[in-house]
C-alpha cells in the first residue's frame, strides 16, 4: 500500500470515529418550582433517544449562565411509567436542584453524546460475592446489601441468612447507623420490608417478616447497578418463600441513593407479584410493612433519649406513639414521621417519608429502640402486582418541622419538568 493510501485510510478511520464520537442531541429544560421554595431536590426527566445515541453514557448539563452542573442518565427506574417513542431508547436524565424559589421557573440545556463521560469523583458499587454488595462515594461508604443464601442448615445460619435488607452508613461513613442480626428482636434489620401475616394459594399463610417455619426472603439475582456523580441505584430480585419454602411471589426492590448535601437521601421502591393467585398481606404496627432500624446500640444504651418528630410536633425523650385499632385516625397517614436517636453521644435523624399513591391506610408505629416505619392491609394477584414507593433522609444533629415537610413535599410534589 502506498503512503498516500495509508493517509488516505487513517484519515477515513479517524473520520469514522470523530463521526462516532460526535453524535449527540441537546435539549431545553424548563424547571418550574411550583408553590414551594426548592433547595438540592434530586430531578428527573425521562427522555426518548434517537436509537444512534442508545448506548450513550455522558451527559452535559449547564445553566442559564452557563454554568456547568452534575448530570447523569440512567435506564429507567422501576416504577417510571412513560412510554418511550416509537424508534427510540427510554432514558432517564438526573440532576441536583440548586435553588428555586416558589413559582418560578430556571433553564437548563443538557446535551447528551456518545462521547466517553468526562471523569467524575461520583458513586460505585463495590461486591463480595455471596455476602454484601457495598456502595461507596468516592471512598466512603455509604450503604451494603445484604444477601448471603439462604442456608437453614442450623437455626443459627438460618437466622443469619432468612431476611435480605439494606444497612446505611453515617453520612461521614464511619459507622453502620442500621442493626443486622442478633441483639433485641433480631428479625429487625436495617432498611427491610416483609409481613407477619400473609395468605397465598388455596389458603396458606406464612410469616415474612420473623421468617418463621420454612417462610425466608431470598436473593436470586442483580438486576441493575448503576452508580455515577448524582446517584447510584441498584434493583434487585427477591424471592417470597412460604410455610414450604416454596416461591409464592418475586419482588423488584430497588434503591436509589441520591447525592444530596447534608446527609444520605434513599428511595426505595418495590413491585412485588405474586407467581399465581391471589395474595394478602396483612399484620399489626410493629411487625409488618416497609420499616428503619436503627443501631442495636440504641436499644442498648441510648433508647429514652430517642425523640420523634410528627406532623403535629415533637414528642419527648423516649415517648412513643403507636396506631391502635380501636382508634384508626390515631397515628395513620401520616405524610412523613422523623426519628431521632443516638450512637453515644451523637445525635442522628432519620426522615421517613410515605407518598399518597402507596396503600391506605397506612399504619405507623415506633419504638424508642429506634425502629419505625408503617404498614397496610393489602390484596393483590398476578394480574396486579403490589407497587409501593418511600423515601429515607439521614442527617447528622436533630431536625425541625419545616425541614421534614420540604423533603416531603420534594417526594410527593416534585417539580415540573418539561422539555422545550
């Protein structure tokens, strides 16, 4: 081959690649706050994408100043229902609100390309196989899934293997803030979800939430990790083993943790269906439904100091409020609930944030040992999986009423996006 030839075919590949690289599209987005002020709300747009830009990873997000902020695009979240175009790939473009005062609106322009994202210090997820699947932000940890086999070969493997949950780290991440196993009422683990009264098939109950009898949750496998500068998220598969061990229904539980100053910000939803027939989940405030526990050091050493926080004021040092069927409006859909208690002599808040679309009513209970959470009598079949959706807010020191009720109102009223 000629010099001129070789020229000729380099300069024909370079211009192949360069044509690569260069493919992108660039979007208007107009924000809109709506009737509450703002300030590091997480936003999500979905997007449809020409096919050319399906496997596109970077993401170029500036202001109206031109001032240049961390994005991210994901593959659609669990829940996420808009459809994407004909010929086209649903995606998912995330971003951190700065600041926007009530009613009014700011613009941004995000160009999304081919081209290889620009290095970021962000989120990664970190596995050891078999046992915990850990998330950190940069080098601090920030959460680990837990998710050893189920092995019922000794009740004390069994206990340590029947129940997969979510620990969370301190938002400095030098300590677990969540209980694992063992300590005061072992079936409390960390972020984790399951139901002390369950009927499935032709009449069969089971219990997952102490997991007794055959009755487990089991891992079965990774379905997404995702992890870059403004969130990380994983969704995973999660089997619900009945009195014979046998599958009654699979869950989608996926997490999201988002990058916000001041503390940890996680999402948790879930699709849960049943593998045939008609389910039912039902228990009492204590032992059933979505729940947070807190540290086995609290129940320990610090519980009368735990302190909640309601809609309607905080409570004292130990005092706990709990639903009661013999008064239902008492303690019942609540739009958030926040939790104070400490590890020694740090102080830690945890928000619990439920949204409307989840089931109703939905019961709160609490306990100064530092679990709390909510539950709902629910029926359910193949034909209509169960969806539920929360938020968790970790910070360091205690809370006031007006900082709970604007993580709500992000939640459950987020901003309107709209592409221009």
């Amino acid at each position: 081959m000629t010099r001129y030839a070789c020229c000729f075919t380099f300069l024909a590949l370079a211009l192949t690649t360069s044509a690569v690289r260069a493919e992108s599209k660039t979007f208007t987005i107009a924000v809109a706050a709506g009737e509450s002020d703002r300030k590091d709300v997480p936003v999500r747009m979905p997007l449809s994408l020409p096919l050319a830009l399906a496997k596109a990873e970077s993401v170029t997000l500036t202001d109206s100043d031109g001032k240049k902020l961390p994005a991210q695009l994901t593959a659609p979240g669990l829940l996420s229902i808009e459809p994407a175009l004909e010929e086209t790939v649903p995606k998912e473009l995330h971003f951190l609100l700065p600041a926007l005062k009530a009613n009014a609106s700011a613009t941004f322009k995000a160009t999304v390309s081919t081209d290889a994202p620009e290095k970021a210090d962000g989120f990664s997820w970190h596995d050891t196989p078999g046992e915990f699947n850990e998330l950190k932000l940069g080098d601090r940890p920030v959460a680990r899934y837990m998710y050893k086999t189920f092995d019922d070969s000794s009740k004390e493997k069994r206990d340590l293997t029947y129940k997969v949950f979510h620990h969370l780290y301190d938002p400095s991440g030098q300590q677990l803030v969540t209980k694992g196993d063992g300590g005061l009422y072992p079936h409390h683990r960390g972020i984790y979800y399951g139901f002390s009264k369950v009927t499935y098939g032709k009449d069969q109950k089971c219990d997952t939430w102490h997991c007794t009898g055959g009755a487990h949750q089991s891992h079965e496998k990774f379905l997404a990790n995702e992890a870059g500068p403004v969130l990380a998220r994983q969704r995973v598969e999660i089997a619900w083993h009945g009195q014979n061990k046998e599958v009654f229904a699979r869950e989608e539980r996926e997490l999201t943790f988002y990058r916000v100053p001041g503390g940890t910000l996680v999402e948790f939803a879930s699709r849960l269906k049943s593998v045939g027939g008609p389910i039912k989940l039902d228990g009492d405030p204590q032992h059933a439904g979505f729940q947070f526990r807190a540290s086995q050091r609290v129940a320990e050493k610090t519980a009368k100091q735990t302190v909640y926080l309601r809609p309607d004021g905080a409570g004292k040092p130990g005092e706990t409020r709990n639903w009661d069927a013999k008064k239902p409006e008492v303690h019942a859909d609540l739009p958030w609930n926040a939790m104070t208690f400490y590890l020694g002599q740090e102080p830690f808040t945890v928000a619990y944030l439920d949204r409307p679309s989840n089931p109703k009513p939905a019961r709160f209970s609490e306990r100064d040992y530092g679990r709390f959470g909510s539950y709902f009598v629910k029926e359910f079949d193949e034909k209509s999986p169960l969806t539920v959706a929360y938020r968790l807010w970790l910070q360091k020191g205690d809370m006031k009423e007006a900082d709970v009720t604007a993580l709500s109102t992000a939640f459950v009223k987020p901003v309107t996006v709209t592409v221009k």
